[in-house]
C-alpha cells in the first residue's frame, strides 16, 4: 500500500478537524481549504510514488511490468461480454424499466396535486420587473473563453474530440458563436445534439447484472452541446440571482456554494440558537430519483410565473427539454 509521512498527515487532520468547528471566521475557512489541498496533495503523491515504484521495481521482467501497469490503470477486472441478443434484451430492459418510474413519479405527482387541491405555482410570487425575453448573442471572444475552460476529455457521441477543439480555438471559436447565435435568435436547441450516449454501471459489483434497478444510468452528451448550455446559463443565471423570488440560501449549481457551504451554514445556524439558548429543528428530505421527479411543465410555467423567463428565452428552454432520446 502507498506509504507517507503519517506525522504530516496527522497533522493535517487535526488542523482540519479543529478549523471545521470553527465557523463565521473568513481566515479559518481559508486555512481549512489549504490544509485540504496540502492534505490532498500529499495522499496523490504517495500513490503516485507507489506505483512509480511498483513499475521500476519491474522494469526488467516484462510479465511483471505489464501487471504493475494493468493494475495503474484498473484494467485487472474480468469483464463480461453479452451476445446481440442478450444486449438487446438488456436495452428493453431499461427501456420499460426507466419509462415506467417515470410514469409512476408523474402520477403520484398528479394525485398528490388533486388530493390537496392546490396548483404546483399557488404559492409562487409573481414575478415584477423587467422580463428575459431575448438572449444575448454571443462573440467569438465569449466562446474562446469559453473553450478554454472546457475539460479535456471528450464523449462518446462527439465526432470531434474535445482536445482537438481546444488545440485550434481560432477555428472552431467562429464556428461556434455562429450556432449559439442561430440558436438564441431562433429559441431553438439543435436537434442534433438532443441525444446522449446512455451507460448502465452497477452500483454495487455483487448486484445481479440482469436487474434493471441495480444500475446507475450515466449519460453522455455532446461537448457542443454542453458549450451551448453554459453560453445560454451565463445570460440566464444573473437575471434569475437578481430575482426577489430567488433563494439566497440556495446552494446546487451556484459559483462559492456547494454541499460544504450548505453544512457550514446548517451548523453555524445551530451554534447561533444554542448559544442562545434556542432549540434546532432539522428537516431532511432525499429525493432518490430527484430528476426524474421533475415536471417539464411546471418548470416551464414557474420559468415564466416566478422568473420572467419571457419570449425568445422561454422558447429556448423548452425546446431544449422536448424530444431528447438516448442510444447505448
């Protein structure tokens, strides 16, 4: 096993473990980050010069060598290959399985509606002030930036690879901006690009593989397309912070906030009315299948009702939600 200075390390853990107790101090949060990165750093350096060793150890017996690699790169597992047949009988599978869960999710939702009689938007505020109706067209420049920022990997469904754009930004940059701008006009998503690449992954090994239920679904989507969402969340996100119907506590998908973020708040509120000699309440609620939960209607009308996602803006989003398919 990799092997490291283990007082460092201990170290670390108690710097981290005596600054997350610590909160609302701007300068402890900063020097728990670090202590991450350092703790961080020093875990990956120690498996790196593990198997870097491993390998070099090996280096004149070939068999050894091609084992140590094997084992870097996680190929050592058996993998099970399926007939036409029974990857086809697979697909169906999924098929029935997914379309059904999400029959049932839109039909509890349905009947949770009516049993309460109350609209999905009844307690919405209505949205006042000025509308997002049309996009802002994008330059060249944006979308250079933007493909500088993207990760270099690519996926299954793209016909040019990701590197590959990255590495001839002047080219592709003009090529680009010119669909986003057809697009945003328009308050249309490419068709082309409405398709993702589905892969099944078990979620445990020891699960029985002819079970729909014991896979994760992962979907792939085309890097364009994952361009095109970033340019159309970059005009749409300030208009929407900027709304009073937004929640400021609001932590998924907001740039300095994140799952950390959330428990820190959690916790500071509850130290805040222990010291006051209140009592803390938490709700928890885990959604196991929180998107497909989700209603493209109601989404839609709140977009409009709540956010003034109005015109051109409004079109865009719901074209971008209607007629998606997946291929294995």
């Amino acid at each position: 096993m990799p092997t490291t200075d283990t007082s460092k390390i201990d170290g670390y853990l108690i710097a981290l473990s005596r600054l997350s107790g610590s909160v609302g101090n701007r300068n402890d949060y900063v020097a728990y980050h670090q202590a991450c990165r350092v703790a961080n750093k020093e875990i990956t350096k120690a498996i790196s010069d593990f198997y870097s060793s491993c390998i070099a150890e090996a280096a004149e017996d070939r068999r050894r060598r091609w084992s140590a690699v094997r084992d870097v790169l996680h190929v050592t597992e058996t993998k099970t290959h399926r007939s036409a047949d029974e990857s086809q009988k697979l697909c169906n599978t999924f098929v029935v399985f997914f379309y059904d869960n999400i029959q049932k999710a839109k039909e509890a939702i349905i009947t949770r509606l009516s049993s309460h009689g109350t609209q999905p938007l009844q307690f919405d505020m209505a949205f006042t002030g000025s509308p997002l109706d049309d996009l802002r067209l994008p330059t060249e420049d944006d979308v250079r930036r933007l493909i500088s920022t993207v990760p270099n990997k690519s996926s299954p469904v793209d016909c040019i690879l990701t590197s590959v754009i990255k590495s001839c930004p002047d080219v592709f940059a003009p090529v680009i901006a010119h669909l986003a701008k057809l697009s945003f006009s328009e308050g249309k998503f490419p068709t082309r690009y409405k398709t993702a690449s589905f892969t099944p992954l078990l979620k445990k090994k020891e699960l029985n593989p002819d079970v729909a239920s014991n896979y994760r679904p992962i979907s792939n989507l085309h890097t364009i397309s994952k361009m095109l969402e970033r340019l159309f969340m970059a005009r749409m996100q300030p208009h929407v912070e900027s709304c009073a119907n937004f929640n400021r506590y609001q932590s998924a998908y907001g740039r300095g906030h994140s799952t950390e973020t959330t428990l820190l708040r959690v916790l500071d509120d509850a130290y805040h009315a222990a010291d006051n000699h209140s009592r803390s309440l938490l709700l928890q609620l885990d959604l196991s299948a929180a998107f497909d939960t989700l209603d493209k209607l109601t989404l839609l009308r709140r977009l409009y009702h709540t956010f003034g996602i109005h015109g051109t803006s409004h079109k865009w989003v719901d074209s971008y939600l209607n007629e998606r398919s997946q291929s294995q």
